[in-house]
C-alpha cells in the first residue's frame, strides 16, 4: 500500500527517533537537567514565577529538541528527498514530527515540574492545553527557523538567535494564556487572545510554505 | 535614476524642522512640557524606520522573484540603514525617558517592540555574515527577511495588549496621540516625517553606490 509522502516522511522521522533512541532520549535528559537546574536554583517557587519558569524551560526545550527536524540530516539527503516529495509537503511534515516531539517533551516537562516544583495549579486539564497550544506555537516558528539555519550550515545557536526576538511575544501570549489555569484571575478576552494565538500560528504555517521552495533549490 | 530635487526637498524639510521643532509655539502639558518638541526628531525615526525595513523587504521578494544579486545587495543596504534609525530612535527615546518617566528603561510596549525589531535585524545581519556563498547568502537572507517581517507586524501589535504602555496619550497620559495633536504641531510634524524619511533614502542610496563602486573595483582587480 502506498501512503500519502507527508504520512510517509512523519512516519521515516518517528521511526527514526524511535530507532535511534540517543537522540531522543538526549532530548529527555537535556529537559530534565533543566528543570533539576532550576529547582535547585530556586526551589519551590510561587505560582506565577512557577508559570514564568515553565515557558523559559518550554523555550529552551524547544529550540534544543525542534533543531533536530533539519540539522540533523545530512546536507546531501535533502538532494534525495527532493525527488521524493514536492517541498510543501517536506516541510510539512517536518512540522507535523516536531509537534508531536514538543508535545510530548511539554508532557515531560510537566511532569518533571510537578515532581520537583510543586503543582500550583487551579485548573491542571486548561494549563495542559495551553502547553499543547504552546508546543505547536513554538514547534512551527522553530521548524522554519531550522531549515535556515541548515541551510546556512549552521547550528542551533544560529537558531536561537534567530527565533527568540520572534517567539518573545508569543511566550508572552502563552505565559498570560495560562495563568488563568495558575491562579483564579479574571482575564477579559482570553479567547480572543487565543485566537489570535492560532491565527499567527497559521500566519507561521502559511509564510514557511509559500518561502520553503526558495529555501529549498540549489 | 541620479536626480536631486528629492535631496533638496530633504535639506529644505530638516532645517525647517530643527529651526520650526525648537522655535514654534507648542501647546503646554503637565509634566511633557517643552520636551513635547522630541515628537520632531523621536516619532519619525519609527516611520523611517518601518519604512526602511518594508522597502528591504519588497527587495527581497523582488530578489527572490528575479535572482539578481542587485536587488538583495539594495535590501541589504536598506536594513543597515534601518537599524541606524532604530538606534536613533530608541536614544531620542531613552533620553526622553529619563526625564519624563524618570527612568530610561521602563515595560513600555513601545520599548519592547523596538527591542524586538533591534534584535531581529541584528541576528539577520549575524546570519548574513555567516554566509560565505553570495548567492546562497541573498537566498537565505530574503527569506528570512520576508519570514521576519510579516511575523513583526502582528508581534508588534500584540505586544501593547500585554503590558500598559506609559506614552503619551496612553492609558489616561497627556500627550500628543492623533486626537490632540495640535494643529501648529502638525505643520511640522509631518515636514519632519517626510524630510528624515527622506534622509534615511539618501544614506542608503550613497550606500548603495559605494557598493557598487567597490565590486567594479574589485572586478577590475582580478586577473582575466
């Protein structure tokens, strides 16, 4: 049976992640030092710096583990995958395996924070979804951002000096997003917030397909 | 296209301007006082500004459309210039701060977008920079460049949703927003946005010419 080449690039990336479970399992541990770094710095903290912490290490969990969609290859297999698929598709697929990543180092993440952290929140089910809005957020801007960066044959520091003035504010958006599941603030136009959220990240999607092809031709 | 009536205009607007900002009758604030005349010379570094930076960026979809390294050294040219005028900006703006708001740096939504802009053409100048291809490098940069810019506009309007801004004519401040921007300020608040909007094109196209005299150097240079 043939599939679809977007289903079959996700699966390639999964299984590979799957197989070579170094890598992953290097992802886990990075996210996990982290936050044992921050517990030790700061201890339990309270709810709201809880929340600030919680996107600073979603951050840098993202730029660490979202670097691997492209810079992981090797420059001379995307000459091969350019005969496979139409460039849209690759990088939509890339985009789909580092959602999937994200979301479950986000998982990780919190599990870790409440383990060492504490679990100051109100509504546990919200504050999930605004890490699941979070991942897809910042798995989509760093996904782009590391195809430029392969292709500038650089590394994930590239990356990061590149995305962070970029996802500045949607960390803002995501930290004020979820303090309403922290602490039982009243917060007009949270859903109007949230959909601009989604808006932008569309915007995000939509920019990185129409730019990908010119990224892509040697 | 070398013409120079546009230069002129320039000269005319400014010095209009510096004499016009500092000698004209401006209305009297609380607290803004005489300082309200940084509107001539802060204000439009954010215009010429966002200008700059959008021409750069119809460069760089016109490099991508065409492949001429022209275009992308034209977009280039436009983003150095670009973030000289942010950096005027936020010195007028900081210098204006301290005595105003009594601190140069405070959470202004303003303050912070411009911070954001500063850091996103600074890291395109970083990416550049690690380029050594020039073809690659134009590529690589125009996207970024396109990327960069549609994702800055709603950033920086979101931006002043999340944090009270200190400005004049926001949150309940005196100030000069568009409903009471006088009618004496205006004769020359727009000369003045014009005339260093205006300034900041002439900076680029010497730039620009510079450039292009320095590769034909470097052409006549090699050996054939």
């Amino acid at each position: 049976m043939r599939l679809h080449p977007l289903f079959m690039l996700v699966r390639k990336d999964l299984l590979m992640e799957w197989r070579q479970q170094h890598a992953l399992f290097g992802v886990l541990l990075y996210a996990g030092a982290t936050v044992f770094v921050v517990y030790i710095m700061n201890g339990q903290p309270a709810p709201k710096v809880w929340n600030a912490l919680f996107w600073l290490v979603q951050l840098f969990v993202a730029v660490n583990a979202v670097a691997k969609s492209f810079l992981q290859e090797p420059p001379g297999r995307f000459r091969y995958y350019y005969t496979l698929a139409p460039p849209a598709t690759f990088l939509a697929a890339k985009m789909i395996y580092s959602i999937v990543l994200l979301l479950l180092l986000s998982l990780v993440n919190l599990l870790l924070f409440t383990v060492l952290l504490g679990l100051p929140l109100e509504q546990t089910g919200l504050f999930v979804l605004v890490a699941a809005l979070g991942s897809l957020s910042l798995s989509v801007v760093f996904t782009f951002l590391s195809a430029i960066a392969a292709r500038a044959q650089q590394n994930a520091a590239l990356m990061a000096i590149l995305g962070f003035p970029l996802v500045t504010p949607v960390l803002m958006m995501l930290g004020n997003l979820a303090l309403k599941a922290v602490s039982p603030v009243y917060q007009p136009g949270w859903w109007t917030l949230a959909g601009v959220l989604l808006l932008l990240d569309a915007l995000v999607v939509a920019l990185g397909i129409i730019l990908f092809p010119f990224l892509w031709q040697e | 296209m070398r013409q120079s009536w546009w230069k002129a205009l320039c000269v005319v607007l400014l010095a209009y301007t510096i004499i016009g900002g500092l000698l004209l009758p401006v209305p009297r604030l609380d607290i803004v006082n005489e300082t309200i005349r940084n509107l001539y010379f802060h204000v439009p570094m954010w215009f010429g500004m966002i200008l700059l930076f959008f021409i750069s960026c119809v460069y760089a979809i016109r490099y991508l459309n065409s492949g001429d390294l022209k275009e992308d050294m034209y977009s280039s040219e436009f983003i150095h210039v670009g973030i000289l005028y942010s950096i005027m900006g936020m010195l007028t703006g900081m210098e204006w701060a301290q005595y105003t708001w009594g601190a140069a740096w405070s959470n202004d939504p303003k303050q912070l977008g411009t911070a954001l802009v500063m850091l996103i053409y600074l890291s395109f100048l970083v990416l550049r920079g690690g380029i050594r291809d020039e073809e690659k490098r134009a590529r690589i940069s125009a996207v970024y460049n396109v990327f960069a810019f549609a994702l800055m506009i709603p950033l920086l309007w979101v931006l002043p949703r999340m944090v009270d801004s200190l400005h004049p004519g926001n949150g309940g401040n005196p100030g000069f927003g568009a409903y009471d921007l006088d009618n004496s300020m205006r004769l020359v608040f727009y000369p003045a946005v014009i005339g260093w909007f205006l300034l900041g094109l002439w900076i680029t196209t010497l730039r620009i010419r510079i450039r292009l005299i320095r590769s034909r150097e470097e052409e006549q240079d090699l050996p054939d």
